[in-house]
C-alpha cells in the first residue's frame, strides 16, 4: 500500500482538483481554526480541527485526499484518527478501503477492533464481521468491551453463531449490560427465541428504552400483538413514555393484528405528545391506516408532514396501490417526481404493480427499462419479483418467464410468483410443471405463498392426488389452520368433486372472514346444491360474519345452477338493500344466467336494458347461453351482435352461436359465422378431458388416435354403445356441427374427449370404483345422456366437472336433474 501511495496522492489530488477547490475553505478553517479537539492530540496539534476535515468529506474521493494527507503529516499512524478513517470509509460504502486502512494499523486497541467489526457490519458483510470478531478474540490479547457486542450480534446469520456471542458475553461478564442484554433481545427476537429474549428481558436489572423498545420489537416483529402490548403496559406502568421508536413498532403490529381500535388510541398519544412531527412516526402511521384502507386518514396524515423523505413518498403511494386505486397512486408518483424527490427501489415496486393494475401493457416496458438502467434486478430480488409479478398479471407470461431466468438470486416468492402467474392465466400444467422444478432446489423452501400458488392449479386439471400430497405436506408444516391455505384446499376438493372433505375442512379452519365462507358456497353452487348453499349463507350470517361482493357471486351463481329463481332475486335485492352492495357486472351476469337458465329469457333482457353500467361480454354471453338452451333463434342473433362488438376475439362465442344454428337447421348462418371466424384468424378452443389415474394425468382430446392405450379404450367404447342401444340410448346428432352422414355421426359423438376418459378410466381403474373427468368445455347434451348409461351400466359413480359445474353420474342419474 505505501509503495502505491505518492502514486496515488498525485492521481486523487490532481483527479479532485476541482472537488477539493471547493472544499478549501473547509480545509483551510480547520487549519487556520487553531481550537483544540478532542481527538487526544498534544499541543502541536491542537491548530487543525480533524471534526471538520472528516466531515467535510462526503465522498470516497475526498476520505482518499484526507487519507493522504493524513500519512503526509505524519499523523497516519494515529489510533484514533485511522479508526475515524476506517468508519468513513464504511459511512462511504467503501469496506475494502476500510479493511486496508485498518490492517495497516500496527497496534490496534479495542475501539479499533470494534471499528472494523462495525464497517463490516454496515456494509452487509456479516460474515467478514463475524470472523473479524473472533479473530480480535484470538489473536489480539485485547479484552472486548460492551460496544464490542452489539454489532457483531447484528452480523449473526443464524441461532448457533448468536449462541455462541451468547457464550462470549457470559464468559466476559456483560449478561448485566444494558445495551448488550438490548442486543441479545435483539437477536433472539430476530430468529423468534421471543421465550428466550423475554428470560433476558425480565432479568435485566436496569431498562432503558432501546430494551424496552427492543422487547417490544421483538414480539411485533413475530407477529405477536398481544405480548407487545402486555409490555407497554408494564412499560407504562414503570413510568416510562414511548418514545417514536416504540410508537412506530407498535403501529405495525397493529396493522398485522387488524387491531384498529388500538391503533387509533397510539394516534392519539402520538398527538398528545408533540410526536406527529416524527418523520419515522408518520411514516408509520400511513403504514397502518393503509393496512385498514382508510385512505382519507392515511392522506390527511401525509399532508400534514412538514417533512417529506422518500418513504412517505413511498407509503402514501403504495396506500393507495394496495387499495385497488392505481390512478391516484399513479399521480402520486408524478407529482413526487414533479418536486424532485428520486424514486428508489421501493417506488419500483409499486409501481410495476401500479401498471399491472392498469393493465398498461406500453408502460410495463417502460417500467422494466427503467429498472434495468439503474441496474436495480442484480441488486435485490424484490424488484425482480415484482416484474415477474406484472407481466403475469398483464398475460405476458413469456416476458415474465425470461425475467424469472435471468434472476441472479431467486428465493421461494420468486418462484411463486412465477407458478401464480401460469396457474392464473390458465396455464396449469405449466405452473405444475414450474413447482416441480422449485421441488428439486433443495435450498427454497416452500411456504404459505407455494401452496396458495400451486393448488389452484391442481383444482384446474382435477390433480386430486397432487393436491392430497400438498395437504399432507401443510398438515407437516402446522399450516392446515391458516386461513388462505385452508381455503385453497378447501377449492380444491371442490373441484375435485370430494364435497364430503370440503365440509370437514371448513369447520377446521378459522372463519372470522368472508373468505372460507365464500369458497364452500361457490362449491356447493357448482355441485347443483343451491339449497344447501343458501342454509350455510344463513349460518355465516348468525355467526356473525358480513358477506361482500365475492359472497352474493356466489350465491346468485349456485341459486342460477339449481334454478332456484325467487331465491336469487331475493340475494339480489338483498345485497343492495341490506348491505349497500352496488352489482357488479359479475352479479348482472348471474342474474342474466339465472333467468335465462329458467327459461325467462324476456326477463333476462330487461336486466340487461336496465343496467346502470355498460354490460360486457360475460352479460351477453350469459344470454347467448340462455339462447341455446331453449332455441330462441332471433334474440340469439341480438345477443351474438352485441358481443361480437364488444369482444370480437372470443372464439367461444362463435361457437356457442355455430351450435344454436346447428340445432335449427341453419347451415348457411353457421357457415356465415364459421367464415367471420376464420377472417378474423379465430380458432375453436379443442375440446379436451382430463383423468387422474396413479398419480399421472391423462388428457385427452376429441377424436385422439395417440394415446398408448387407443385400441383399447374404442373397444371399451363399442361395448359401452352396443350396451346402451340395449337399454335405449338413441344418439342425438344435433350435437354434431357437421353436415354429414349419420354413420359419421355417430363416430364423432363417440370419439368425443370426456368419453375416451371415462372408457380410459373403466379399463384402467379398478370396477366399481369412482372415475373422476375434468373437460375444459361445457360437456355436450348427448355424452351427458350416454353417462348417464354408462354409470348404470358399469355401477360406478361418474363425476365430470366441466366448464360450468359438476355433474355426479350414479345408477343412470345426473345430480343435476339435467338442468345445466
């Protein structure tokens, strides 16, 4: 190093001219000052005040100049300036500047050695910081001190290491140290030991407020609002006022807990004692009233801020981000950058959410650009999250997928991010296949957000067994009574046709919110047990429970699938008059279904014309639906106009329309609209059907010839047909878009996916058991009329879900009366 050193005081001198010219002054007065300091220096230095120089030097460049000017004065050999110099460096983000000052050092004494731990330290080198440590403790024959304690207890990466300082501290007789015992409650807390850091907290002799602080923390940080707030009563009790450290601590726990009542009292104390001008406490505040989606508090608290950093930027903005209100957020963000303040990391976050919310397709671009200029992903995997996040969430699966990979770091959400991403843009098997890759990293451990993540994909292609294998794995992991993840089984085996578990699992999980509730009525609704699901409507009700928009779609859906008419009108009225709930265009929809479904297709209409908003796709397809069941062939063509305007690409509805024609003999219009179709460059959505069989899902499209098993399973199915004939089956070629010979007719009804399934699951499975078929389409009238037979034939219960609803096949009956 000294070798290199004129070298490099002429480079930094001449390199900082300019820098330095304008910190001559500084220089200069600390020279000219003649005050003496209080570095411990004798009279001959007594005419430079080094407070000054150090703080004037602001950046690495400028600690380099006083560095060098520091060894030209001969006093570079100084304890205690080098030990200032080993901390600025570190303040200045440069720790290999800081480790090559302070091994030069000939003798070190401890505040030295707790210098270098400390720089370690703030630069997130925790285990340079720990080695560092030990060996002060081997090799320096110097005895730590109490300020030697608290950082490296920071640096501990887990519960061993901070035993070990644990050891240290007992051996050398500072367990009854105040700051050191503060720091052990600190790390206990931080790994949750909390019935470890409450031992040492009660058996401090003395308390000052970072210990109480610090007590407090720990059970707010573990989620643990009751103890935190058991503390600040003895706290206050003993006299002792919060101070914004405690404040702040306790207005996070109040939002995890929910706890509004609490949190508004802590609001009042914070105003009674002058401590509202706070920037932490602010900050804090708007945190909280976020948490509880009071907006108007959260705003009203930032326009009171006389001070303003990039976290109250950050807070207010992602207050209303999270509150489903990207447009205001949005402003926030453009008013922030109008006043100069810089977005940071954080900003990013929230707004890749922002433009997700938007669904602004052009300004995810921008968004991502702007990220990857500040080299923001190579830094921190949150913001890479949060990109994988927005793409999935605008379609882009693709670019969601390429972020992913180019991660450098990719921890569990990463991954989950990904598998929510396939798995909610009707990509199952692709977000199954995703979770499989995350199984064979054995360093990512799944958690809350995995199960929630993957067993909705599971319950989209029917993977029962898949998904019983997660449940014993969240049973393995105490997370069974966890709201989300209960509720997520709970969707599961409802769509994997097991009602009888979806029930049991319901009354084990906690039931405080709407959430579980909504999910087994929207169960019981696609199972045809409207009755069954209203009676459980009742029961939240008595238990207390306020339903929300999510719980009348569900109702109004189940009332829709068991034709229960006045029921789901009284619903309807209901959620506006009792609970203020304006409809939503999903509500409309049911209505819509529910009357139409019924046969009340004027009706049906006049919900639509009645509508105080503009009704969309899902309205008039609801109708168009309706049309086909009962062949209204002119209000049919009204409906597919209005939805060829206002969703032209859905192939679906080309469909749905094709099949009304089909049924009245209106080749020409079917063919018209066929056309129409392929102009726009649609394709019909292929039909396909599903089947879990040893833990392998077979899937199966119309007319498949690949299968291993083909010749066998049209075998099965000509037996099944010659059987049926028996018994009366006639097929009923209307469910053929074809104009073809009868023979061919027949062909295509039989080679249909749901009945290649259900032959693969009879020659596959063992007899009388139950066979289990998942069709992405609604299942056509025909092959409901031939499972119906089958079941009868074979003596096995036959459940099909298709795109609407279950269909239970036993004895040569449907459980839903035929009524889909």
């Amino acid at each position: 190093m000294f070798r290199l050193l004129p070298t490099c005081i002429g480079r930094h001198i001449s390199k900082s001219l300019p820098s330095l010219q304008a910190h001559c002054s500084l220089f200069s007065a600390a020279i000219s000052s003649r005050q003496f300091t209080s570095d411990g220096f004798d009279n001959g230095n007594k005419d430079i005040d080094f407070n000054i120089l150090f703080s004037s030097c602001t950046k690495v460049h400028l600690a380099k100049c006083l560095h060098a000017f520091l060894l030209v004065s001969g006093k570079g050999q100084n304890i205690f300036l080098s030990a200032r110099l080993v901390n600025l460096y570190a303040y200045l983000s440069d720790v290999s500047f800081a480790q090559r000052t302070f091994d030069q050092i000939p003798k070190k004494d401890v505040y030295t050695w707790n210098s270098m731990v400390s720089a370690y330290v703030r630069s997130g080198r925790f285990r340079d910081a720990i080695n560092c440590f030990y060996l002060f403790l081997l090799t320096s024959g110097i005895r730590p001190d109490s300020y030697s304690f608290p950082s490296v207890l920071k640096a501990c990466g887990n519960l061993v290491d901070g035993k070990k300082m644990h050891c240290w501290v007992l051996k050398l007789g500072f367990e009854w140290d105040v700051f050191v015992a503060a720091s052990l409650v600190h790390m206990y807390s931080r790994f949750g030991f909390l019935s470890a850091a409450r031992k040492l907290f009660n058996n401090m002799p003395v308390r000052d407020m970072g210990s109480w602080n610090a007590m407090i923390s720990g059970y707010c940080q573990n989620g643990n609002a009751a103890e935190a707030l058991e503390v600040l009563d003895e706290m206050r009790l003993e006299g002792v006022k919060m101070d914004p450290v405690t404040v702040s601590s306790l207005l996070a726990v109040c939002s995890q807990s929910d706890d509004s009542l609490s949190g508004m009292l802590i609001h009042l104390y914070v105003i009674k004692h002058g401590l509202e001008c706070d920037l932490f406490v602010s900050n804090a505040l708007i945190n909280m009233y976020a948490k509880f989606g009071s907006l108007g508090h959260a705003q009203r608290v930032f326009d009171q801020m006389e001070v303003r950093d990039v976290v109250s930027w950050n807070s207010i903005i992602a207050a209303y981000e999270q509150n489903d209100n990207p447009i205001t957020a949005l402003g926030l963000f453009n008013k922030m950058q109008l006043i100069g303040i810089q977005p940071d990391l954080l900003t990013a976050v929230s707004l890749a959410s922002i433009v997700a919310q938007l669904s602004d397709r052009q300004s995810s671009r921008s968004v991502h650009g702007f990220i990857l200029r500040r080299g923001w992903l190579m830094e921190d995997v949150v913001i890479g999250n949060a990109i994988v996040d927005m793409y999935a969430k605008l379609g882009a699966i693709d670019s969601a997928r390429t972020v992913f990979e180019g991660l450098p770091v990719k921890d569990a959400i990463s991954w989950n991010s990904l598998i929510t991403g396939y798995a909610q843009n009707g990509l199952a098997s692709e977000a199954i296949e995703v979770y499989r890759m995350m199984e064979e990293h054995k360093e990512i451990i799944p958690n809350q957000g995995t199960w929630v993540s993957i067993l909705p994909a599971y319950s989209h292609v029917g993977a029962l067994q898949q998904g019983m294998r997660i449940h014993g794995r969240v049973i393995k992991n105490c997370l069974y009574l966890d709201v989300f993840v209960g509720t997520c089984l709970v969707d599961m085996y409802g769509k994997c046709g097991r009602l009888d578990d979806v029930l049991s699992l319901f009354y084990h999980i906690p039931r405080m919110s709407s959430v579980p509730w909504n999910a087994v009525i929207s169960c019981l609704g696609i199972h045809g047990h409207g009755e069954k699901a209203l009676k459980l409507f009742n029961e939240m009700l008595v238990e207390g429970v306020k339903p929300d928009h999510v719980t009348f779609v569900s109702l109004l859906s189940a009332c829709s699938h068991s034709g229960l008419v006045d029921e789901g009108q009284w619903c309807f009225r209901m959620m506006q008059e009792e609970y203020g709930i304006k409809p939503s265009l999903k509500h409309y929809g049911c209505m819509v279904d529910l009357l139409g479904r019924a046969g009340r297709l004027e009706m049906a209409y006049n919900v639509i014309k009645n509508m105080p908003i503009q009704p969309d796709a899902s309205v008039w397809g609801a109708l168009l639906g309706a049309c086909r069941i009962h062949g209204n062939y002119e209000l049919s063509t009204f409906a597919s106009d209005r939805l060829f305007e206002v969703e032209p690409e859905n192939v679906g509805y080309y469909v749905l329309l094709s099949n009304i024609y089909a049924n009245v003999g209106k080749w020409e219009d079917l063919d018209k609209v066929r056309s129409l179709a392929r102009n726009r460059g649609l394709r019909k959505t292929p039909g396909w059907s599903s089947i879990e069989v040893n833990n392998k899902v077979d899937v199966f499209y119309t007319g498949n010839q690949t299968h291993p098993k083909c010749e066998e399973i049209y075998n099965e199915l000509k037996v099944l047909t010659t059987k049926m004939k028996s018994l009366g089956y006639i097929p009923d070629f209307s469910f053929v878009l074809q104009d073809v010979e009868d023979d061919e007719k027949e062909h295509i009804l039989t080679s249909h996916s749901e009945r290649l399934a259900i032959a693969f699951g009879i020659i596959s499975t063992p007899p009388k058991s139950t066979i289990r078929i998942f069709k992405n389409l609604r299942v056509c009238g025909d092959c409901h009329n031939a499972t119906k037979f089958i079941s009868r034939i074979t003596e096995r219960e036959i459940v099909v879900r298709d795109s609407n609803r279950f269909h239970h096949f036993k004895d040569g009956i449907c459980s839903c009366g035929d009524y889909w």
